[in-house]
C-alpha cells in the first residue's frame, strides 16, 4: 500500500538526487575536491535520499573561536581530500569530502547538538547500492585517539569510501637529508671523534644519563603525553600513578646528585692527601647526602599521601 | 702501619678465613629466612589462599598434574575453558611452574609428608625467593667479592620490586623466573670468565628451565647475544667468549625446542635471530683467527679480512631476506610495542588494557626500589671503572632494564635484579673503603700496599687482575698504578664513622620502607579484600568467593558463565563452571564478542548470549562499596576491543557524554544506559537508597531515581557488598514472543497501540 504512493514520486527524486549530485561534483571540483559547507549545502549533502556517502569535518578556524586543535587537525583533513580527488570519477563522485565552519552555519550545528570541535562525522549513503547492509543512515562519529595524524584518519574513512583513500604520508625531504647530512659529517669527523668516542666515560655518561631519565618516568610522559607542567602552573602532579614532564628532570638531578656523593665518597675522598681537607669532604658530601635524600623523601610523601616515614623533614 | 682503631692480634689466617666464611653461611641463611618470613604477610593477614588471577589457572593445571601425572596434565585437553572452543592446555602453557610443584609434591609425598598441593603452591614463591637471593649473591661475587654479594642478597631478598611478584599465594611464572634469571646470568659470567663448557652447558640447561617456566625468557636470548656483539664490538672476542656462547646457544636452543609452546620459534621467529646471529658471527670471527693463525701471507689476510666482513653481511641480508619472504615471522605485537610504544594501543588493545602493562611513573619506581634507585647509578659508574667483561654485563642490562622498566610496569620485575647487584656494588664499595682500618701515612713516602684481614677494592681488583691478564684495554685506576704519592685512604676515626652511621642509617630506612610497603601494598590476596572497621579491626570483604561458591553449588555443573575475561580463570578454578573467555587471552574475536555482548542493548546481545549457551552473566559492581576495579571502570576497554572487530556497530564516542565525559548518572548517553553492562550494574541499585538518593560511590555520581529494567535477564544472585553480580539468561519464551512483550504483559502493561487509542480519545 505505502510503496504504491510513493512510487509516482519515485523518478522525481531520483532526478532531484540527480541534481544534487551534480551540483556537489561541481562544487568538489570547483575547491579541490573538499567542498565548503554553509547551512543549505549542508542539508544537500546530506539529504535523505542520497545515494553517496560523505564525510565531514566540523570544525570553527576562527581565530575568534580559539580552536587550536581545529587549525591543528585541518591540514590533515585537507590532505586526504586532495589524495580521494586523485581517484578515478566513478569512485570519486560516490563519495564527498566536506568541512562546515561554525561560523557558516551555526544552525548546523545547533541541530546537531556538537558543543565542541573538531569532529569528523561519516554520513553513509541512504539509498541505492551503497547503502550499508545494516541500513544505517545515521552518521558515525571518528575517534579521535589516534591523534590527528592523516594516516590514521585516511585508513579509517577507508572503510567507508568505495575504494580506499589512496593517502601517502608525504615524502620527508628534510628529515633525510638530515640523516644524511649527519651521517656524513659523522663519517668525516670520525677520526677525530673517535678518541671520545672510545674513551669508556663518554658511554658511562650516556649511560648514566640513559638510565636515570628512564627511572625518572621519562617514558611514561612520553606514551601518556603529560605536559610539561600543570594547567596552573604546580609542577608536581598529584597523584601516585600521574606525573609531569618537569618531574623527570627534577627526579633525574635529585638520583644524580645521590649517587654523585656517593661516587666522589668512595673515588674521590681517599684520594685527598691532606686530613683535614679530606674530613671537611666527608662531612659536607655525608651532609649534602642526607639532605637531598630527605627532600627526595618529601617530594616522594606530596605523590604517596599515605606514607608514614619522613626524613629530616 | 697505623690503623684507625685497634685491630686484634695473633689471630692465625686459618681462623679469619674459617670465621669469615662460617659468618657468610650464618648470613646467608638468615637472609634466606628474611626472605621468606617478609612474604608471608600475605598469609598471617589473610589466609593460606591463591591470589589473583593467573595464579587460580596455574593452580588447577597444578592440580591435575598433582592427582593424574605428567602425561595426562601433558595432554590435557580442557573443555570448559573457551567454551565452545576449548583449549589445549599442554600445547599452550609453560609448563615450568606446574612441573616444578609436581616434583615437590611428589617428593615430599614420597617422603611421607601429606603436604596438600594448595599449601605447596601458596609457598613456592617465598621458597624461591631465597633461591634468587642465593643466586643474585653467587652472581655479584663474580662482580665484586663475597661481601658485596651478601648485600645483593639482602636487597634482593626483600626489594618490594621482587616482592610484589612473589609473595606466599601469588603462584605465578614469575615466582620462579627470577631464580632462573639470576642463575643462568651466573652460569654465562662463570662460563666467560674460565672459558667453561660446563658452565656454558649449564646456562644451556638452565635457559631450557627458563623457557620452560616464563615467557620472558626472551630477555635472556637477546641479553646474551647483546653482551657478546658488545664485547666483540670492544676488540674483546676471546676463545672464552667461543666457548661459553657456544655452548650455551647450541644446548639451550636445541632444549628450548623440546617446550611445545616454543617448538620451531627459536629459528623461525624475529626474537631469536638475534642469537642466532650473533652465533654465526661468532663462527665466522674464530674461523679467520684460526685462519689468521695458520698464514703469513698479507694479502691473503686482507682477503680473509673482506671475506668475513662480506659473509657477515650477507648473513644478516639473509636474514632480512627471510624475514621479508615471511619464513622468519616477524616480532610479535608483546615485544614490538616495547619499541614503539604507540602501537598496542593502536592495534592490539588487548595488550594495551592489561594494567601491568602500562608505563611507569618515578614514584613506583621509588616505592619498589627505594634507597637502590640512587645507589644503582652510583654502582653502574663503578662498574665503567673496572669494565671487566661481566661488568660490561651489568652495564647492558641495567640500561636495557631500565628502559623496558619505564614503558611497563610489570618488566620492574627484570629490573630488580640488576639494580640490587649494582647498587650493592656501589654500598659495599663505600663501606669498603671506610671500614679499612689502615689509615694513609700523611706527608711523606709510600708504603707497600698491605692488606688486613679484610679485602679492599684495591687488593681485590689487583688479584684479579694478575688472574687474568688478557684484554687489551683492561682499567688502569688510580689505585693500581704505583705513584710516589701515599695510598689513598681515610684519616681519623670519626670520618669513618659519620659515613658508616649514615650508611646504616639509610639501610636500616630501607628495611622500614620494605617492611611497610609489602605488608600494605604488595600482601592483598586481591581474591578476599580487606577494610577497616570504625573502631580499626579488620574486617574481611569476601564476595567473590561467595559468589563464586554460590555458582558451584546452585547452578548444574555445565551451566555457561558468561563474564569479561579477567574473572574467566577465577570461575573455572572456584566455581567450576565453563567460560566464555579468560585470561589466556589468545582469541580476540571470542573476546571482543563478550565485549560486544556487554555493550550492545539487551535485543542484540540476546541472541548472541543464547547463540554461545550462556545460562549467567557475571559482572564486578563496586558502586555500593567502592571498589573501583569494577567493570563500569573496565568498560571501555570492552567498548574499544569489540569496536575493533565491530566498528559499524560499536562505536566509543557513543559512550560519552556529548561534553565528551564518562558518566553514569541521569546524563549518561542513550548507548550507556541501554548497554547491557550498565543495566546489569545498576539494576535495582537505586531501590537499595529506599527513595534516598543513590550514590555511585566509584565515580561519585548520583544515580537517577528509576534505575534500569531488564527484560532477558534475571537476577539470580547478588554477594554481600554487591560486589559480584550474576544474572540468569532467561530461556526463549514458550509462546514465541519476544521477551520483551512477554515481560510486558505479564506485568499487565498492554501493549501500546497509538492510534486506537487516539481515536477513542477523540469520541470521548
């Protein structure tokens, strides 16, 4: 019964869809296949009865609207359009790369209910081949946890364009040729490097260093990218499993400076030929060790709120 | 010679020697029983019990070991676990850890001795606890001497960064991984220093226990390897590095073979090509020395010269080449997310959720090593100072330990060693030289350096020295080298004793802090949990034994318990009962199917729960207590591991909140409170309140008033604390509805039918 109402309206739309698409392979075209969205475009591109599929890039690159990760995201959504505007016009006109600017439509994105930006939303095709087997219309939402990176992004609209995104991380000139430049002035400089090189205190600095970076949480603020310092300006993070970037290099000095009084106790000290010299070393190296110990210890109490033992202070 | 203070007299060499070694034995035990007693803590708190959760798997294997023998546990194939799959549990363990109770049990059975295997596995750890503290001694000896050994031992005795792995109850891989570790580092030392096959073979041989019990025995095959290249790369190729490499490579590879989880990977996979590698070369180098040796000829040793570096190359390309073609496999995703850090997370969220698995901040670092973590650096510096080959060794690993340390928690565990031996190194250095009573003369010439009873590092590094003259760019300290100045030492006796005093006095810091952190931190059964009463006595929270015992004697013994896979090995060690998942997480999609049935809406994961015979569903609530381990606070992780399989139907942005925030309360999204976890969580949670208002009191959020319905579940049992919840899948209606208009009507709601209704209204 329903079909048979619609079915005179049926060529209709398939004409208006036509039309629309048209109308946004014109307007791919015209802007290097990522068409600016305004509020009317919006709803082509999106419209029910679509039978293409389209991703979009909500974003606000205003300097007004303070976005830095906008601006941050948009040369890699920018680059991927350009790389699906390379493929061949039957795949390419299937799918539609698109960015709505807040201030362009702030309807838009009242309707939409979005309160913050960048967001990628996928919309699938509604209608004709393409649509999804499980007849999903409704747009899906991209993860941002990978970061902003394009070749994560390009690898995951993949599997929602016809054929895959044929992005390529760009070639990195000025890295390689840093590499090589290094590398040969490494090669020509080695025979005068190389005394350094093969002296044993050269490694056992770049050990030393190596390791007491590594036990001072080094990795952990790298794979956690904690900032180098608190949103208000404390440089010590609460916490026992959390810390700043700040706190490696205090902890990293903090275990140096121990186990350089330590060193120059059992190296240096003996070697002092005049007794009174040597006492006055014991004494200050002794102190300066229990000292940076206890304000380790005070440092380690701010992180553990629970534990019962204090130092000097 | 003056010394600082009185030393006694007319004590014969025999004496001291006979004294001192009596004293070492005495010292040894007692650190051997310190060891054991500081692990027990566990047990006086709490209760002979297993904790955790891999430890409950290696328990019940251990038990069908202990009553059927080795060959039925060899080919014991188990059906309950990975249920409708199942699993081959010989083929796919290490077995060390069940062997090695099994031989205890045995033993001591033979002996007459009715010890039962619960006890002999609770113990296992602390027993070998004082095994590594032996080992880790035999091993700084090598380094240093008997006392710096001794000190080593202690640390490493009661560090809590070996305690946290090997408490009484927490019968883990690890518990007896380190003991191996520790002792085959021994073996390959002592077999480079003699240039021993035996010691060589005995690395091989216990390497083979190694791979047999840890699969971190991959630290060692690449450790070794690393040491030799590094040695080789030094000008320090000897026919003692042949030798031991040698035979270590062939016999332990061969052995490793014969473990079936291993099989062929030590030729076929990219881990192990280092060590194979490196035996080429080391092939390669002896040849042309042989060659070398035999021949006059320039050129032809030039020729020699090209043709070994070229065949060197060639090697490696062929391995490259393997690689490629895909007959070596390359690094497998635990071992090549220690290098790019980013990828787990990326591509196997499985490994990335794993909590041990996540990177170290510097206060665990502090809270496990404490005092170590400055010493340690200080021991490595002595270490550059003397550069034998074995403390080239120690430098090695204590840089490659401290990097895997730093990008995972649970690889803390490889560290220990090394900054134990290190950082005794360092103290008994210090010591060393403070407590030598011989005092420099002051202004004038120099005496023979001349030695008390006790050694110094000067005499001590001397003698060795004349043992073995090779190496060419062996450490010229400043003590060795005769100078017409005095022999460095210390003046008075005061100086002495600040140092000393101080020394103690953080030694005796360090006890205080070990003691306090394993009984706090590192005791909990994590099976049985434990909270203060207002008037401070203990007070025992223990769902999650009643719960599961509850399974066990209410629910027919082949009813399917569904639960998220870190309670899959508890289930089937207390409950008995067949699972869906568990901590053996080798199948993802199985896994990412529980987690898609979690976070679906109760239409879709129906048929999904019916399709795989699950009769309950088991969650972890601890909203009503706080316990923040629950599966509200795990949900994300099944959320991301389903989307991974899923991604048109699960999507993790639909979990938050459109501010991009995770909550639970009346402002959750529409997904999260139509998810069958968040149902199953906080059904009938807010009825507890009796109208007051329901608190969460994990994420501190207010729960609505009008809790969660369910419509295919039924609640079947829910423990003391609500900690443990289980759900019964209800079976398909007899009429044919759908369950959800059954439950409908049989609560009397019509079903809605708007228009009718609508005109009704009308005419009225």
């Amino acid at each position: 019964m329903r079909f048979t109402h619609l079915l005179p309206l049926l060529p209709l739309c398939w004409a208006a869809s036509k039309d629309a698409l048209n109308t946004l392979v014109d307007l791919a075209a015209a802007s290097n296949g990522l068409i600016n969205l305004d509020g009317n475009t919006f709803d082509l591109l999106t419209s029910p009865k679509r039978n293409w599929s389209a991703s979009i890039q909500f974003t606000a690159m205003d300097q007004r609207r303070r976005c830095a990760p906008c601006r941050e995201f948009d040369p890699s959504w920018v680059e991927v359009a350009k790389a699906w505007s390379k493929t061949p016009k039957e795949h390419r006109d299937q799918h539609f790369f698109a960015t709505l600017d807040f201030d362009n439509s702030q309807a838009t994105f009242q309707k939409l209910g979005l309160q913050s930006a960048p967001v990628v939303f996928v919309y699938p095709a509604a209608e004709g081949p393409r649509q999804l087997p499980s007849g999903r219309t409704t747009p899906s939402k991209y993860d941002f946890s990978h970061g902003f990176e394009a070749g994560p992004l390009a690898e995951h609209l993949s599997n929602h364009t016809p054929i895959p995104i044929p992005y390529k991380a760009p070639f990195d000139y000025a890295g390689w040729t840093l590499t090589a430049v290094g590398g040969l002035a490494f090669l020509l400089t080695l025979r005068f490097i190389s005394p350094i090189l093969q002296s044993r205190w050269t490694w056992a600095a770049g050990s030393i260093v190596t390791m007491l970076v590594m036990v001072s949480g080094f990795m952990f603020t790298r794979i956690r990218g904690s900032p180098f310092t608190g949103g208000d300006g404390s440089w010590i993070a609460a916490g026992y499993q959390n810390q700043y970037g700040q706190e490696v290099q205090v902890i990293a000095m903090i275990y140096g400076i121990l186990a350089a009084t330590i060193v120059i106790l059992i190296v240096q000290t003996p070697k002092q030929a005049s007794p009174n010299r040597q006492r006055m070393q014991i004494y200050a190296f002794t102190a300066a060790n229990l000292l940076v110990y206890s304000i380790l210890v005070t440092i380690f109490r701010v992180k553990n709120r629970g534990y019962p033992f204090k130092l000097l202070f | 010679m003056s010394t600082a203070y009185p030393l006694p007299s007319g004590l014969s060499q025999a004496t001291v020697t006979n004294t001192a070694s009596l004293i070492r034995i005495v010292t040894l035990a007692l650190i051997s029983g310190a060891a054991i007693a500081s692990r027990l803590f566990a047990v006086i708190n709490f209760e002979s019990i297993i904790h955790e959760f891999d430890p409950w798997f290696n328990f019940r294997a251990t038990k069908v070991l202990a009553s059927q023998g080795f060959y039925e546990f060899w080919n014991w194939f188990d059906p309950t676990a990975w249920y409708p799959l199942g699993r081959v549990v010989g083929g796919t363990i290490y077995p060390g850890l069940m062997a090695t109770s099994g031989v205890i049990y045995n033993i001591l059975h033979a002996l007459n001795l009715p010890v039962d295997i619960r006890n002999i596995c609770v113990l296992l750890a602390p027993g070998f606890s004082a095994l590594t503290a032996w080992a880790t001694y035999m091993f700084t000896k090598e380094l240093k001497d008997e006392s710096a050994g001794l000190l080593a031992a202690a640390f490493i005795g009661i560090a809590p960064g070996y305690i946290s792995r090997s408490v009484a109850g927490s019968y883990d891989n690890e518990a007896i991984a380190i003991f191996l570790l520790m002792f085959t580092f021994y073996c390959w030392i002592k077999a480079l220093k003699q240039g021993s096959a035996f010691f060589g073979m005995l690395a091989g041989v216990f390497y083979f226990y190694m791979v047999a019990a840890w699969g971190g025995y991959a630290f060692i095959t690449n450790m070794i390897p690393l040491h030799a290249l590094i040695l080789i790369l030094m000008g320090r190729f000897t026919s003692r590095l042949y030798v031991g490499y040698s035979s270590w490579y062939a016999i332990g590879t061969l052995a490793s073979m014969q473990v079936p989880f291993v099989g062929f990977q030590p030729v076929k996979t990219s881990e192990h090509m280092a060590a194979l590698g490196v035996f080429g070369l080391l092939q390669i180098i002896a040849f042309a020395q042989l060659v070398r040796s035999h021949l006059s000829s320039k050129q032809f040793q030039n020729l020699l010269f090209v043709a070994v570096i070229g065949t060197g190359i060639l090697g490696s390309l062929a391995i490259v080449g393997l690689t490629y073609k895909g007959w070596i496999a390359p690094w497998t995703g635990r071992f090549y997310s220690l290098w790019d850090t980013g990828y787990a997370k990326k591509y196997i969220p499985i490994i990335a959720s794993v909590s041990e698995h996540q990177p170290t901040a510097w206060p665990s670092f502090f809270m496990d090593l404490q005092l170590l973590m400055f010493l340690f650096p200080a021991g490595v510096f002595l270490c550059f100072k003397q550069l034998r080959d074995e403390h080239v060794f120690v430098i090695i690993y204590a840089v490659v330990g401290s990097y895997f340390a730093g990008v995972m928690v649970r690889l803390m565990l490889t560290l220990t060693p090394v900054v134990c031996v290190s950082a005794a190194v360092a103290l008994s250095t210090l010591l060393d030289t403070y407590i030598d009573p011989v005092e420099p003369l002051v202004p004038e010439e120099a005496t023979p350096s001349a030695s008390g009873d006790d050694s110094t590092t000067t005499s001590a590094s001397g003698s060795k020295k004349a043992k073995k003259p090779a190496g060419p760019t062996e450490s010229t300290t400043a003590q060795s080298t005769p100078k017409p100045r005095s022999r460095p030492g210390i003046f008075g006796l005061d100086t002495r004793l600040v140092v000393i005093f101080n020394a103690f006095g953080m030694l005796s810091f360090f006890v205080f802090h070990c003691t306090w952190v394993t009984s706090n931190a590192y005791s909990s059964p994590s099976v049985v949990l434990a909270s203060a009463n207002p008037d401070g006595s203990q007070h025992i929270i223990d769902d999650f034994r009643e719960a599961y015992y509850w399974l066990r004697q209410n629910t027919p013994e082949t009813s399917v318990v569904m639960s998220w896979w870190d309670y899959g090995y508890q289930i089937a060690g207390m409950a008995d009962r067949p699972t869906l998942v568990d901590n053996n997480t080798w199948n993802n999609t199985h896994i990412a199917t529980v987690g898609k049935a979690m976070s679906s809406t109760e239409e879709v994961a129906y048929p999904i729960l019916r399709k795989h015979d699950v009769d309950y569903v088991l969650v972890i609530f601890g909203g009503l207590i706080g316990y923040s381990g629950d599966d509200i606070n795990k949900f994300l992780w099944m959320v991301r591991i389903a989307q991974g399989v899923w991604p048109d139907e699960i999507q993790e942005p639909n979990y938050f909140t459109p501010h991009g925030e995770y909550r639970v309360d009346d402002q959750a999204s529409t997904t999260m409170k139509n998810s069958l976890m968040y149902k199953m969580s906080y059904y009938r949670f807010a009825e507890l309140f009796g109208g007051g208002q329901a608190m969460d009191r994990v994420r501190n959020q207010a729960m609505p008033k009008q809790g969660p319905t369910l419509d295919y579940l039924d609640e079947a049992f829910t423990s003391e604390n609500w900690i443990v919840r289980i759900f019964q899948v209800k079976k398909e209606d007899l009429l044919g509805r759908d369950l959800k208009s059954a439950n409908a009507f049989s609560q009397g709601k019509k079903r809605k039918r708007s228009k009718p209704t609508a005109r009704r209204r009308a005419i009225v």
